[in-house]
C-alpha cells in the first residue's frame, strides 16, 4: 500500500510540474543550497563541527556560485537570478546537533527525515528580494561517509516566489568524491544538478 502510495503521490508531482506556466519562464530565482536540515552521518568524518557551522555552508554556497550557475542556465536554458539572503539566514540555524556518529537503521541513504511538510514550510520561510517568478532551492538532505565511501541526497525544488507553493520537489543520490572536505561533499550537490534538467 505504501508503494502504491509512493507512486501515486510521484504521478501527482509529475502532473503538477508538467502543468505550471512557470517552468515556461526565461528566468528562474536560485535561493542557494539549504543546509538547515541536513544530518551528515558517520563516525569521525564530520568531527570538526566549528569549521563546518557555519562556514563550510558559505563555503558550499559561494562555490555553487563561482562554478555552477553557468551550469544551471545551461541545463535549465533560463537566466539565473541570484536572491540567497532567505537560504544563508536558515543555514545559521544549522548546528554539530545534526551531526550523528553512530548511525542506526533510519540513517541509510534510502531513508529520509525530510517530509514534504518540512519542504513546504522552508520554502515559505525564504526572506527573498524578488517578488515573483520561478524559485529554485536544493534542500541537503543527508551526506553520509561509511567504510570510506561518501554518498548524499539533495531535493531539488522548484516554488512559485510569489505563492511559494512548491511546485516540484525531486529527491536526487550523489556521492562524495574529490580531495578535501569541501570538495568530497560538493560533488553530491555537483550530482543532484541533474534534477535541473527536469524544469525546462
């Protein structure tokens, strides 16, 4: 039942998407990378709590915005408008509380804490300049480092700005790779970038 619930709620999501004007814009709002609710999970990756609240976040950001809004206009074919204040503000709420050392069963990659409620409510909590137009956030879900591999989750949304009504929300898997903390774990948001494509 639950699988068919799961189903019905994807076919719903596809219809919605597929149906607002919105995605026919020239230009789209990205309010940055979401890192309030994130829980980074495994024993001794993520030890270093000062430096990464909060800022390795900025770090994550800025790099976002100095590599990969060409990206983004390429995939999306839209004009990227940058209106982050309302995602940087939420990411100071982040804290070492959501860092978990000795994982249990509801901490794999499958799961997650995240309910389209939560989605919702960041959404409509964004302080954004721009008054209008198509919003895009990615919400870090879970970045993961087990047996030396890294993997992560990242739901790319789409809102109405002025409505904030979420108008997709798609669940994307990455992995971690690359030299140095900074760029291991940027190659899982690198990764969710495909989800982009899906709002053309």
């Amino acid at each position: 039942m639950m699988a068919m619930l799961a189903c019905g709620l994807s076919a719903f999501a596809a219809d919605k998407t597929a149906s607002n004007p919105l995605l026919a814009s020239d230009k789209m709002v990205w309010a940055g990378l979401d890192y309030s609710m994130v829980r980074m999970i495994g024993p001794g990756e993520f030890h270093n709590s000062e430096s990464i609240f909060p800022g390795m976040l900025q770090a994550w950001n800025d790099l976002f915005l100095q590599e990969r809004i060409g990206f983004v206009e390429k995939a999306t074919g839209k004009q990227v408008i940058i209106d982050m204040d309302g995602v940087t503000e939420a990411n100071k709420a982040a804290s070492a509380k959501q860092i978990i050392n000795a994982p249990g069963a509801e901490d794999g990659i499958d799961q997650s804490h995240i309910t389209p409620k939560d989605i919702a409510r960041a959404v409509k909590s964004y302080k954004l300049k721009n008054k209008s137009g198509l919003g895009v956030v990615f919400i870090v879900d879970r970045l993961i480092k087990q047996d030396k591999k890294g993997s992560g989750a990242v739901y790319v949304v789409a809102f109405d700005v002025a409505s904030r009504e979420v108008i997709s929300s798609e669940r994307e898997l990455g992995k971690g790779t690359g030299f140095g903390f900074r760029n291991f774990w940027f190659r899982v948001i690198k990764d969710a970038e495909r989800g982009l494509k899906k709002l053309k």
